[in-house]
C-alpha cells in the first residue's frame, strides 16, 4: 500500500496545524521537512467547497502504517 492511499482520520477531528500538515496526523508530533512525509493530496469538502488537504505525517507512524 502507498503513503497515498492510506485511510487518514476525518480531518474535522484534526487540529489546524495537523490540518496545515505542520504536525503529523497521527499522533500530532511537529514535523520538519526533512522528517515529514507527504501522503498526497486529498480532495475534501469544507463548508460546499472543494479544496485540496494536504496531509503529512512523522516517519514513526509511517513505518508503522506501510
Ligand atoms: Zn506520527
């Protein structure tokens, strides 16, 4: 399975700087760039519109969801 199509948590669950990919998604660890990994665009619906999320997590939680 690849990192982009992993099921994510409902981002309406999420804290904003989960939602703005600068904490993993998972667990909420702060990422850097060099540790966060991208797991792709995602298409979501806020309030009718559609926008692109952009989720990232930490390499620990990768690992463990590979
Ligand atoms: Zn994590």
């Amino acid at each position: 399975m690849t990192t982009t199509a992993l099921p994510l948590p409902d981002p309406v669950t999420l804290s904003d700087a989960q939602q703005r990919g600068a904490n993993c998604v998972w667990c909420a660890a702060p990422l850097t760039n060099t540790a966060a990994h991208d797991l792709g665009p995602r298409p979501l619906t806020v309030f009718g519109s559609s926008v692109r999320w952009f989720p990232r997590c930490c390499p620990t939680c990768r690992r463990e969801r590979v």
